[in-house]
C-alpha cells in the first residue's frame, strides 16, 4: 500500500501548486508557464529523465523503480484552461482575463506532479513510470500530437492510464466502465444557398432562413428513426447564422453544431444521414446545401483488463463502498482517447464533491481530493509494478 502519511505531506503542498496554477490559466498550446512549472518541479524531485517540448509544449517525466524491472506505464494529466470568464472570489481566482481553469486541469497537473515527487522520493516499484503532462486537451487534440510526436514509442510505454475529476460525485469516490467511457466528438457546417431579396416579397426569393429551419427540425429525425433505439447518439445544431436585417431575405445561411457517438457504425450513419437530410430538404425548397463534415476525439475506450486493474486500485484508495464499474457512458468528449488507440489503458472519473459544474464560470477543483489523487496514481505504480517481496 502506498504511504498514506508522505502522500499527506506531498498533497499539502500540491495546495499551493494547484492555486498557483489556477491564477495563472494558459489555453490550449499556449501553456508555457505551465509547463515550465511542471518541468521545474519535476527537476527539482529529482526525476530521473525530463523532457519539454513534446506535442509543441508537453511535459514528460520518468522515474524508474529502484527494483528494475522491464515494464513501463504511462499516467497522463491535462494542462490547459478554457475561454471562460472566472465567476469566483476566490483569493487564487484567475488573473488572466476570459480564461480559467473551469475544468480542473489545475488538479489534474498537480495530482501527478504529486505522484511524481512521491515515486521519485520512494521508488517502491519495479519498472519505469512516465509522467505525461499534455496541452491542449480542451479542443486541440494535444493528445495525438504528443503521440504523433513519438510519445509512446520514444518512452516505451506498454499501458496508459487518465484521470478526470467529476462534480456531482463525492469526494473519494471513483467511477469507470469498460468499452465506451466517453463519446466520439465530430462537427458538422451547413452553408445554405438560396436567392436573397426583399422581406415584403417572398415570392420573389429562397428563404434560406425558412431552409435553414426545415433542415433542423429534419435532422432530429435521424437520431429518432434512422439509430438503433438501444444505441447512443446525439445531433445537436448550437448556431444558426443568418441574415442582419428586418427587410431582406438573405442570400445565404449557415448552420454548425456537433455530433457525438459511441460507435463507430453509429458515426458513419450520422454523418451520411445528416448529408442526405440537409441536402434533400434544401433541394426540396430550391436551395442548395453543402455539408462539411469534420470528424474529432474519438470515443474514449477502456480496454478490459486495464479496466478492471485500476477498479481494483480505487477500491484499495477508497474502499469498494465507493467505486462504481457500471457508470453510463459520458457523451462528452476526451483527447485521451488517442492515448488509448495507441495503448492498453483505462480512464477514470474521480469525485469532486458538491462544486459547480464542468465548464461553469463558478466551477473549482476541491483540494481536499488532490491526496485521493495523488494516492490512485502511486498505487496503480507500485501494484502494476510491484517489487520482488
């Protein structure tokens, strides 16, 4: 069992390392601070490798056992901030303005950077850990980029594991399930044309505003009649653009939204049906539809036996009581997901307690759970890679 009482000691200080982090948000790969942070302290633990500047500005440290031993893990945090304005009077509230922390990469960077300094003071374990702080989580795939950058290959990494802390789910408790944890992300842009003119003289014209309607209400048929009720899918248009006065007709609409799935089938019949709809019903009323189609994250999933591995880790951090291994799957989205096409691995959510919400101006990471953390990460180490008794 990992030292509860050094981990203890550690996670006082990861306290001011996560507030220091959360005054100071940096967005998506513009995270230099940051990782000049992770990379100082990581130094200064006395790692045995530090590397900068994978994936444009990821942070990678590695602490080998002081058993050997052949094997070699990966444990990942995130580190980046979002466009978000900070609706808080906390004494560490963000200093920059428009950006915030709203999602707990705060955390996630200082629960490892926990982790790192209890494996590398203890080195309790046979193998090699590598410690993955990543940029651009939120929306810019900082994920692939470190792994097309070589990141699992250049470390030898064998298996990957994540973490995400969770709102709404107490503090200490955990929650995973094999296959689908988080869903595929894709984006869709409908550029309507039709034939603008004057708003007394329809007639006359191809309401692109009228099209632009028929082909959102079309679209929420294909999640109704076109997917399989027992399967997950969500269409979702957030933005229709259109026009700028009382009196015209626009000549031209465009529409954008997301689409998420849990299946890969699922995805290929959303993105040929939305196709299909948009196009049809545009021609229906005389007008045109171009759809783009961008496919993003794909869906996030736990390989079995990893899965069941970190179960059995959270139930030693926390008690069975306290871990569930039939959570639904989330339908929103992680870059993890290409850490897991790469490797064997698992993802978990972790309990935030009481807070505000992912992603909401008022949102914090509570720092009572920064020892939980810090606790999973030494424990899924030390018993993946015990030493010889």
């Amino acid at each position: 069992m990992a030292d509860s009482s050094r981990i203890e000691t550690v996670a006082a200080d990861a306290v001011a390392w996560r507030r220091d982090l959360h005054a100071h948000p940096e967005l998506l790969f513009d995270t230099h601070r940051t990782s000049a942070f992770v990379a100082e302290k990581l130094k200064a633990f006395g790692v045995d490798e530090v590397v900068t500047g994978l994936g444009r500005t990821g942070v990678v440290g590695v602490v080998k056992g002081r058993s050997g031993g052949s094997r070699t893990i990966g444990l990942r945090a995130d580190m980046d901030a979002l466009p978000i304005e900070e609706a808080t009077n906390l004494p560490y509230r963000s200093t920059v303005p428009g950006t915030m922390h709203a999602c707990g990469h705060d955390g996630h960077t200082a629960m490892l950077l926990g982790a790192a300094r209890y494996l590398a003071e203890t080195r309790d374990f046979a193998g090699t850990a590598v410690l993955i702080f990543q940029p651009a989580e939120e929306g810019g795939g900082g994920g692939k980029e470190m792994c097309d950058d070589g990141l699992m290959e250049r470390f030898g990494i064998e298996e990957v594991y994540g973490l995400h802390n969770m709102p709404g789910l107490p503090v200490g408790s955990f929650a995973i399930r094999k296959g689908p944890m988080m869903a595929a992300a894709d984006r869709v842009v409908i550029d309507i044309e039709g034939r603008g003119g004057h708003g007394a003289a329809p007639h006359h014209c191809v309401d692109t505003v009228v099209v632009a309607a028929q082909i959102v209400t079309a679209l929420q048929s294909i999640v109704a009649r076109n997917v399989n009720p027992l399967e997950s899918a969500v269409i979702s248009i957030t933005a229709i653009r259109a026009g700028e006065a009382f009196n015209v007709i626009p000549q031209t609409a465009r529409l954008m939204g997301t689409v998420r799935t849990l299946d890969p089938a699922i995805q290929d019949l959303c993105e040929a049906r939305i196709n299909a709809v948009a196009t049809g019903v545009a021609r229906a009323l005389g007008a045109e539809a171009k759809v783009t189609y961008e496919r993003g994250y794909p869906v996030t999933f736990n390989h079995a036996d990893q899965t069941d591995f970190v179960a059995d880790v959270a139930r030693a951090v926390s008690g069975a009581e306290r871990i569930d291994t039939k959570v639904p799957p989330v339908m929103g989205a992680e870059d993890f997901s290409y850490m897991l096409e790469r490797r064997p691995g698992a993802y978990i959510f972790m309990g935030n307690g009481d807070t505000a919400g992912l992603h909401h101006p008022a949102y914090d990471f509570d720092d009572k759970a920064l020892p939980v953390g810090i606790r999973y990460w030494a424990e899924l180490i030390e018993r993946a890679m015990p030493r010889a008794a």
